[in-house]
C-alpha cells in the first residue's frame, strides 16, 4: 500500500535551520505532484508548498517564500522541505502529500495520499 513516511523535525531556536524528509512507498513517484503542508495548536492546515513531477516548478505560500524551499530525489523517492530563518509562528505539525492528478502547480488541489506528520517547534 501507498506509504508517506516524514522524518527530520524536532526543536530549534528561532533563526536556525531544518531540513525535513518525505519518504514514499508504494506508488511510482514521479507520477506525483509531492506537497507540505502544516498545521499548529488550535489552527487549520495550511500550504506551505508543493513540487512538480520532474522538480522544475515549485509553489510556496507566502509565509514561507524566501525562507523554504522544495526539492526532490525521483531516483530514492523522496521530497525534502528545507527550512531556514525560523520563527516560532513555524511549530507546527508539518506533513507531505502526493496528487497523481493536477498538472498545474499551486494551492487548492486534492491530494491523494498523506503521511502522518513530523513536528517542528521552534523556541524564542
């Protein structure tokens, strides 16, 4: 079966940098569009980001733009959220999804498949 595994979050001071990672199984991935999105205490989710098949479009929300990037390995299915300037607004449970279906990038697309989430807090 389809699997979407994060790993990479934990705790950093505000201004530091993470790199999170999205593991996929069970499905062929270039195939997919790969998205982050996140989600903090008493919030609703929100896009942080979203990545083309072939890697050559990105989509950033504009919270994050400047800040984060996108980036993915096709050859060891895996998408990556790199973080930097960090600020506490960014704890959040972060999470990938993969949309087999849309062929333009941006926001407000249906996704197929989630992973289970990573947590990044970020300390003042």
């Amino acid at each position: 079966q389809v699997q979407l595994v994060e790993s990479g979050g934990g705790l950093v001071q505000a201004g530091g940098s993470l790199r999170l990672s999205c593991a996929a199984s069970g499905l062929t991935f270039s195939n997919y569009q790969l998205g982050w999105f996140r989600q903090a205490p008493g919030k609703e989710r929100e896009f942080v980001g979203v990545i083309s098949r072939s890697g050559g479009g990105i989509s950033l929300g504009e919270s994050v733009k400047g800040r984060f990037t996108i980036s993915r390995d096709n050859a060891k299915n895996t998408v990556y959220l790199q973080m930097s300037s960090l600020k506490p607004d960014d704890t959040a449970v972060y999470y990938c999804a993969a949309d087999g279906t849309s062929w333009t990038i941006g926001p407000g697309r249906k996704y197929d498949y989630w992973g289970q989430g990573t947590q990044v807090t970020v300390s003042s």
